[in-house]
C-alpha cells in the first residue's frame, strides 16, 4: 500500500516539475527559479531545448515509479528493478544540488520536492 501510495505522490511531483519545465520551454520568465538561476528571466534558445529533453526524461523515470511499482508496464518488471536505482541515485543529485544552489527560490521550493522524490522513490526502491 506505501508503495502505491509513494509511486503516485513521487507521479505527481513530476507531473509538477514536466509542466514547469514545459512553461520554460516556452518562455515564462521563470529561469532564476532553475539552473542555479543562471538564466533569469526567460530561457535562451538552448535551455528551452534542455527543458524539453528534461520532460522526456522526467517521463522516463516515472514510467519507472509506476512499473516498479506495478500500476504500468508490467513486461518492464525486471528492468524497473534494476533502473530504480537509477532514480533513487537521480533522486538524490536532485536534492544534492537543490540544497547547493546559489538561488533562494530553488532552495525553497525545489529542494523540499526533491527529498520528497528521494523519500517516496527509495520506497517504491524497496518496496
């Protein structure tokens, strides 16, 4: 049940982060709340391609949540088992660098998403 629980909160937290990224993408003047805020304002032409790239691993990973954790995918069963891992290490760079980062606003806000993603990814982990 913790695992259900954790894979679709860990779902919904991406779900937040892809539309961020989508709205930077396409242009919300929201770069000083990413990347250490080195871009403030809107993105450059490259970083809104990086957002894009960002969303489709982001989608990525959470298939990973959801077939671990048995709601998608059941034939990734054992791949899901080994690239959980990869998402709990993910997780963790994640929150790392949330917690480093030189703007306030993504210490704020980014850092307490990222330790909920470590949380609820090392459950559906173990699980």
């Amino acid at each position: 049940m913790f695992v259900l629980i954790s894979a679709v909160i860990f779902c919904g937290l991406i779900g937040i982060i892809i539309l961020f990224q989508f709205s930077l993408a396409a242009g919300m003047p929201w770069g000083s709340y990413s990347m250490g805020g080195k871009f403030p304002g809107k993105y450059p032409p490259a970083m809104r391609i990086a957002a894009l790239i960002q969303v489709i691993i982001l989608i990525f990973i959470a298939s990973i949540i959801l077939s671990k954790s048995g709601l998608i995918f059941p034939a990734w069963s054992s791949f899901a088992k080994s690239a959980i891992w990869f998402v709990v290490a993910y997780s963790v760079i994640a929150t790392f660098l949330n917690l480093i980062t030189k703007s306030v606003w993504e210490r704020r806000i980014w850092a307490p998403v990222s330790l909920l993603l470590l949380i609820t990814s090392m459950t559906v982990a173990i699980g």
